[in-house]
C-alpha cells in the first residue's frame, strides 16, 4: 500500500513503486542498500556477488552473510547500559510508521492519523526505484528501497520523482557524536546520491528512543556541510572517483561468464575479485529475466550460460 510521510508542518510524502528499467549497461546492481554504497567507503564485509554475461554483469548482496552476520550481531550481549541492536532498529521501523499514512493527506481519514501511534509496526514494506546513473566509463543501472514520495508522484513520468529518504540517529551532545552522525551522513549522502533522492528526513532520538527533533536535510547539500561545519571525516568527491576507478577496474577483472565474489575482509586494504563459478548466474538472475532478456533478439542482449 502506498503511505506517505507527513511532516511536523502538515506536509505529505507519498511511497510509490512504479519503475522499471530495459537499457543495456554496464553493471546492474540490484541492491543499492549493499553494495552500490559500500564501494565508496568500503566496509570490512564480504560483500556480494557478480554474474556475468557479454557486456553487462549483473550485481547483488550476498544474502547469506548478510544473514548470518545480522544474526551474529543479535546474538552478541549488548555493552551493559546499551541499548540491543534488535530494539534500535525496531526504533527506526517505528519512526517510519509514525511518518507514513496510506494516502495523500486529503484522503487520509483523521481518525487514521491520530492512531498512528497504535499501528503495528511492518519492517517488511519497501518501494524500489530503478535508476540510470554512471561512474566514469561505467553505466549503471540500480536498484534500491525508497522509504516516500514528496506529497506525489508525479503524473508525468518525464519529470522526476521527489524521493524521500526517513533515518533515524541519537541525538549530538558532544564532539564525539558528531564525527559518529558525520559518518552516517557519508552513508545517508551515498544511498540517496546515486538513487537521486533529494531529501533526508532525520529524526534524533535520545539514548531511551524518544523522538525529541526531526531534520530535513538536501541530499546534494550533504557533502559541502561536512566540510563547512562538520570535522571533515570523508571528501563527497574522494567517495566519487575511488567508486568510478573502483568499477572502471571490476570491468577489466570480470571478463568471462559464470558467478564472481567480491570481497573485503574486515581490517584489510584489499578488494578481492573470484570467481565462484565457470557457469550459471547462481540465485542472481532468474529464468524469468533471462527468457525475456533472450526475447529481445539482440546480439548484446543475449544471454550465454558460459557453455
């Protein structure tokens, strides 16, 4: 169901997942959340995995250690004092479902909107939104969850649409936390950069989980604060050619067809490229998309087992 954010002042965003993508590129990347952020500041994590057909490879997060890495950090004792990982995010997907209501503010229902405090909350519903971009030499198609749409979306769909990304973070008392929010500002900034999502909406929390303040934030904006204001953790055009040089060079190192991995192990320097297997697209690319991408009768468009 489609649910917009409402803002302190009244406004209205609203969620949408009306995209789709046919053009031939370099990469496709499924998940924006995993893997088209993390070539920027490169995480200790075993990322994804590659598949690769003539002139296009096809990315996507490696489920099962995002899986079995989530379950790890669950499973840890918290610090004593601290709050459990499982409870912070239970926070965030309750700040969402505070700032979403099913329809534009007019064909809300008041009595909806006073409840919103009462209604479950749901960390299984997402919008994706497909978007064209390019690094350097590298075309790209992504793909990624998109929280709300500014009051609309647009009837044109030549226009763009007014994206909306909610976040969630403690409140800044002391210069710790703010080189910890900068941090975060280089993730929010990458995730909504390359889906062109021109707003943030923050809201800060105190160490018990009570929402105290919202922020809105220009996505575009995000990069020049840090330096300005910020204690310049991170340089939005560092993050911007190391990911293109990143990519330009995945391109070279991924020349035949079968199932690649691309690792960084934790407290490393190194970006590992292998292969895991001669043929095949794994659990990447399924029958359904690979029929139709052979429907399409194009020498670039076909897509070859490696046999």
């Amino acid at each position: 169901m489609a649910a917009p954010y409402e803002k302190l002042n009244g406004q209205v965003f609203l969620r949408q997942s009306d995209s789709s993508a046919k053009d031939m590129y370099d990469v496709v990347n499924f998940i924006v959340e995993s893997l088209a952020k993390r070539p920027h500041y490169v995480p200790g994590h075993n990322v994804g995995e590659l598949t690769d057909r003539p002139a296009v490879s096809f990315i996507e997060e490696n489920h099962e250690h995002k899986l079995s890495e989530k379950f790890e950090q669950n499973a840890r004792k918290p610090v004593p004092g601290a709050v459990p990982q499982p409870m912070m995010s239970y926070w965030g997907y309750k700040f969402e479902t505070l700032s979403v209501i099913p329809q534009i503010w007019d064909a809300t229902s008041r009595s909806y909107i006073e409840k919103r405090e009462d209604e479950i909350v749901n960390n299984h519903a997402q919008y994706c939104s497909v978007a064209r971009t390019g690094y350097g030499k590298v075309k790209m198609i992504i793909g990624g969850e998109v929280d709300a749409v500014w009051d609309k979306r647009p009837t044109d769909k030549t226009l763009p649409i007014h994206w909306v990304e909610l976040k969630t973070a403690a409140e800044i008392q002391n210069d710790r936390d703010v080189l910890k929010f900068e941090r975060k500002l280089m993730k929010y900034w990458i995730q909504s950069f390359l889906l062109g999502v021109p707003t943030i909406i923050v809201g800060f929390r105190t160490p018990e989980g009570i929402l105290i303040r919202v922020e809105e934030l220009e996505t575009q904006a995000i990069p020049e604060r840090v330096q300005s204001q910020g204690k310049r953790s991170w340089d939005g055009n560092t993050c911007i050619n190391f990911a293109a040089n990143f990519l330009e060079w995945l391109k070279s190192v991924i020349t035949g067809d079968g199932v690649w991995r691309i690792r960084k192990r934790e407290r490393t320097p190194k970006i590992e490229v292998f292969k895991l297997e001669d043929t095949g697209y794994g659990d990447i690319l399924s029958d359904d998309f690979i029929k139709w991408r052979s429907s399409l009768n194009l020498p670039d468009a076909q897509i070859h087992n490696g046999s």
